[in-house]
C-alpha cells in the first residue's frame, strides 16, 4: 500500500469491487439511508453545476503531473469513476458524491471577461490569474511548485504568455503559497521587481501553526486525509474543498509587501484593488481582496462550497464560528452588496448580485446558528459529550448546499464550539480524571463476562444496523486485547459501514482509515511529504528552540542544570537558554549573567544545522561557530533530545512502525504544512 496524498505513490483501485479481501459491501441500512437522502436533500438545485463549469475555456490533453522527484505530483484521472454518467454509489454519501463530482472540474476557466481567470483541478486549491497591465497577478500559486509552474504555462498557452508581476498569499496554509516557486523566481522578489503580497503575521503563522504538535498532527492526517486510502468509491473519493493535495515540492518566499490595516487599498500594475483582513477565521493570517473597478469579490478560503472546520481533526487550535460568521457579515455589508462576482481559493464562483448575497448569507448564518445555538444549549446544561447528538442546522439551511458542512461537519463542530468556551470537561467528576482506555478497557471486558461476548452482541448490533452502538462495546476488547482479531476486524466492519454514511470526507476518511489500520496494521514506508528547506529557514530561532524544549526528554534531564547563551552576529539576535525544573526555557535579547557556555553563529549557518545539511561539530571545525565555556552542556542537551516519529499505534494491534525522522539531534523537522492545508 503506497500512499495516497502528501508524498508518495498513488494508489488507485478498481472501482467496481473492494479493495480490501477483507473490506464489506455497503449494508442494506446503509443503503437505505442514501437512498433516503437521495429522496430529500435538494437535487433539483443544479445551480453550483452551472456555476462550476461556467467561462470553461479548455482542459489540457495530461491528466497527472509529475514531480520533480520523480512521483506522481497529481493525478485528476485517479477519480474518473465518478464522472460515470447515472452512475450512483452506495459507499458515498449522495451529498458527498455530488461535491466531489463539482469538485473535478478541470483546467482554465474565464471569471471576469479578459481580467480574471482561474486554472482549477491542478491541486487541492485554486490558483487564481488578474490579467493587469503588463502582466499576471497571481493569488495562491497551490502546495507545489510543479502544479503551479503546469497551471502559469496552461495559462499562458491559451492565453498567450504573460509575466507574473505579483503573487497574493491570500492566507497562511500551504495549499496557497506553496507553489510560488513554480510561478515567480526568488530574486525578481528580493529586488522588488515582482510583488508578493500577504496579510499581518502570515510568516508567523505559515510556519508556526504545525510545529509543536507537527508529528501527532502529521500522523492523524493519515486519518482525515485518507492518506492510506486508494482513490475509490470505498476508499478516497474527494477532500470536500478540492480532490486532494498534490505531492510535489513546497517552497516558501517571503512577503515583500504586507497588509498591515483592517482595510488598505493597493494599485499593483494598473489593477486596484482593497484587502480586507480576517484574522482568527479560516487561518489566523488570511485576507479578503475587493476588486471595485470590475465589481469581482475575492472570499479567499473564508467563503467556499462548504461550511468548513471549527475543529480540525488532524488537530489544531478550535476556530471562533463567531468571528467568522461577523466577517462575512462585514464583507456581504461592504461588498456583497455591489458584486458582480464571488471567486475564492476553492471551489467555483458565483455570479449575479442576488446569488452572491445568498451564499453569503448562508454561510454567514451557518457560522452563527452554530455558534449561538450550541451555546444555548450548554447553557441549558448540555455537554460537549452531548451537543453532538442534540444540534442541528435549521432546514432552511439543510436545503441549501452553501451551508453543507464537507470539510467540517455539525458533529465535530458542535463540540468544538463547548470546547471553545467551556474547554473538554463535562463538569461531571467522573470524567475529569479518566483512567486511560488501555487500563480500562480491562475491566469492562471482565464485567461483560469477557470478549466473546462482547463480540457477539457486537455482532447482534451491527446486524442490526445499530453502529455507534456497536463501536461503544466493541472499542473495549480491542484495546484490552489488542491482538484479538476477531474484535478487530468487526470494529473495523463498523467503522466501514459508518464511513460510507458520512457526508463529510474529514470524518468518512478517519473511519475508513482506522478499518483500514485494524484490518492491515499501519505500513511500512517514509512520511508523507511535509514541507521543503524553505520553511525550515523561514522559522524563526525562537522557534526552533521552543520545540527543541517539547523535544527534551524530561526524565534525562532529571538533577541537571545550566545556563546556554546562543548569539547570532548576522541578523544581532541573542538569546538565554536554560535547563532547570527538567524544563528548557529560551528568551529572546536578552543573555545569562553567568552561562555555562556561550554559543556564536551565524544565523544563516545555524540554518544548515536546523535542515540537517551540517552539525554543530562541522561548523566548529570550519569556523562558522565558536564555543566559549564548559562544552559539557552541549553534549548532554544533544543526549535529551528525542527526535519523534509518526509511526504511533492510534489503535491498539496494529504494530506501531518507525516512520523517517530526522537523524541529527539539532535538525529541524520539516512542518507538514505541504499535506496540512485547512
């Protein structure tokens, strides 16, 4: 099994069978249920299938890209199957099928006539082209260098060729600046002949997002990605915002203008335009762009063809429904009002004034009923063990597509929003100080009069259709007896037959990738990509140190002390590193009275140790680095540092594995954010 996003093989099977020896047909509840759904949710509503083939001017004759390594980078052809005309399939939510059926759109599209056009199915977002004066101004140039670089010559094939006089990062997610090298050269940036334009604390948080929790964060992304799923109606089938993230090579340039005001106005190249920022929505850097000389709305990832995540799965710090829903409020009032057009980084525009202020205020109101309505029923004393069971969208907005939770969903949100406000506990002290499920499943099993039995009314359940029930009971043998097959592949049957009902492919994928990991064990194989050496120099060295400190192995470090002053002459920083309490702290600009030792290098040579391209020792023996004091220190720091690996059991029997990490100890691990995108 190769894997399937985020660096590595595509794996694409035949879609007329399983293809798992050990994988179930969809069940007759199942089936029912989408044949249910198929009944009642608004397909008449064909209007998103206008919009998304609208201004098609053509398709290149390719249907994968490649890497530079070598690998697939993209593969659109791997999803053909859906595009079978009458074709329906009981493994798919009809409401999923439909999105990822709008979500194969493939090639160039015109938006605004002769102005704006957008190249899409190259990756999981968008790149966006305004035609200016001289040239191409591009917003969010995708993941990866090739993808874009494929998107920029298609453009200019067709439309003949064009210069690119700026690039936009509409906001801090790697699916919208991690292409730029395929689109602009890095010099021509640096010399300010080409813009790159960002909004307020976009390096920040491009970089800082998923570093301190990177590699659990990475490894639970192999369940909302269904990265180890092949592309299939039992397996893969889209990513809600796009089909999936190309695998290719992710760079990082620096932004040479930022927009810094709430609203700030810009002339680049003849075309105006005025940035919105939206800080703590989608991303915690991000901006919307109003263009009001043609009347065209840019929504950057804030408005899309989906209500999107609260609550990450893959892990992440709980968005604010609130906040977001006022943003929207803010640019349907300032905006949308006056739009001809709504384009974004997902997905496909809409137009016409009346269009525009409905998805608007859909998507505005989903944000808020979500909020307010979660929090009127914890304030009536519902929990967030709960909510999940008790919140629904109005129908008003059930029957409207705009306001469908894909990359998110009403579950997982839900209780997000009690998270947010009131944090994880329940208020019931039995719950405050849970043992672990290891050490309780043990005794549940023993209770139940042991795990046949439990597996035989696991089975009475899933017979009848009865599957949260059933994953309740089941969850118990598996982790008291991880080696129980029988346990195993009956959960996994479950978790299976609840993937296939889910709308939202975040949580299809995460139970179809833990049936997967029961029934096959976690394989063997390197990580997928993250990120490239771009946005390992790009942190900062505070940074650096923060997550040497998560990487500190408390228990090495017992009884021991010291004092570590770091200076960087090129770029005038310093910092007071220090070891007591089993804990390592770093503050900037500021040096210890009395350190133990005092390193000094350069940043740009610090650099080559945090991409493990040298050592400490190397830049010694060179020159680049001086050490002034006890050595002592230094040797043992190297001796606590753990280097992580994603090869962690999430469920117990399936043979955690070692997945690369890097080797030196000082080496910086790349952060995921080629693969992490929402």
């Amino acid at each position: 099994m190769g894997y399937a996003a985020g660096g590595g093989e595509i794996v694409v099977a035949d879609p007329s069978k399983h293809f798992d020896a050990k994988g179930r047909e969809p069940s007759k509840f199942t089936i029912e249920l989408q044949d249910g759904l198929r009944k009642t949710l608004p397909f008449d509503d064909q209007r998103d299938f206008d919009e998304a083939k609208r201004g098609f001017i053509a398709a290149p004759d390719y249907k994968q890209i490649m890497a530079e390594a070598g690998n697939v980078a993209w593969d659109i052809g791997s999803y053909e199957c859906l595009l079978e005309e009458g074709q329906t399939f009981d493994t798919i939510h009809p409401s999923l099928q439909r999105q990822a059926i709008l979500n194969m759109a493939y090639g160039l599209y015109e938006v605004v006539p002769d102005k704006i056009y957008q190249v899409r199915g190259y990756d999981l977002a968008n790149i966006s082209f305004i035609k200016s004066d001289t040239g191409w101004i591009v917003f969010d140039p995708l993941t990866a260098k090739e993808t874009a670089k494929a998107a920029l010559d298609f453009i200019n094939e067709k439309l003949g060729e064009r210069p690119v006089v700026a690039v936009v990062y509409s906001h801090s997610h790697g699916d919208h600046f991690g292409g730029v090298r395929g689109v602009v050269d890095e010099a021509d940036v640096k010399s300010g002949k080409v813009k790159v334009i960002a909004p307020v604390g976009f390096m920040q948080h491009a970089v800082s997002e998923n570093v301190y929790a990177g590699n659990a964060m990475t490894r639970r992304m192999f369940y909302q990605y269904g990265v180890l799923l092949p592309r299939s109606p039992y397996g893969h089938v889209d990513q809600s915002i796009g089909k999936n993230t190309a695998a290719g090579n992710l760079g990082l340039i620096p932004p040479n203008v930022i927009i810094k005001d709430d609203y700030e106005d810009l002339t680049v190249d003849g075309v105006r335009m005025e940035f919105m920022n939206t800080p703590g929505t989608e991303a915690p850097a991000e901006m919307n762009t109003w263009f009001p000389d043609i009347k065209a709305f840019w929504a950057a990832e804030n408005i899309t063809g989906t209500i999107h995540n609260i609550y990450t799965l893959r892990g992440a710090q709980v968005r604010d429904p609130l906040k977001w829903s006022k943003n929207i409020n803010e640019a349907l009032y300032r905006y949308g009002q006056e739009a001809d057009v709504m384009f974004a980084s997902h997905s496909w525009p809409r137009w016409g004034n009346d269009r525009i202020q409905e998805v608007m205020r859909a998507q505005r109101d989903a944000y808020a009923h979500l909020n307010n309505q979660v929090l009127h029923l914890a304030n009536q004393g519902v929990t967030i063990n709960e909510v999940h069971n008790l919140y629904r969208l109005p129908k008003s907005l059930e029957q409207n597509w705009a306001a469908h939770s894909y990359h998110g969903s009403e579950a997982h949100n839900s209780r997000a929003v009690i998270n947010r406000y009131l944090g994880y506990w329940d208020a019931n002290p039995a719950t405050l100080i849970p043992l672990s499920p290891r050490d309780s499943a043990p005794l549940y099993v023993e209770m139940m009069g042991g795990a046949e039995k439990i597996i035989a009314k696991g089975q009475q359940l899933y017979e009848g259709g009865q599957y949260l029930y059933a994953v309740e009971i089941l969850n118990k043998p598996v982790f008291a007896e991880p080696q129980n097959e029988a346990a195993k592949d009956l959960l996994a049957d479950v978790y299976e037959q609840i993937g296939y009902q889910k709308e939202s492919p975040s949580v299809r994928n995460s139970f179809l990738a833990g049936a997967y990991e029961l029934r096959n064990g976690i394989p063997e194989g390197a990580s997928p990509k993250g990120s490239g050496p771009d946005v390992v120099r790009a942190m900062s060295t505070d940074l650096w140190l923060d997550y040497m400190a998560i990487r500190l192995d408390g228990d090495k470090a017992e009884g021991k002390q010291f004092a570590i002053n770091l200076v960087t002459p090129d770029n005038g920083e310093k910092y007071a590193i220090e070891l007591s309490n089993n804990a390592l702290t770093n503050i900037k600009d500021l040096q210890a009275a009395n350190p133990d030792l005092t390193i000094t290098i350069n940043r740009s040579d610090l650099e080559l140790i945090m991409m493990g391209e040298s050592t400490f020792e190397e830049q010694l023996a060179n020159g680049k680095a001086t050490f002034d004091g006890d050595k002592a220190p230094f040797d043992e720091l190297k001796e606590m540092l753990v280097q992580f690996s994603m090869g962690f059991e999430i469920l117990p029997g399936t043979g955690g594995t070692v997945f690369s990490a890097p080797s030196g100890p000082f080496e910086q691990p790349a952060p995921a954010i080629g693969v992490i995108t929402d």
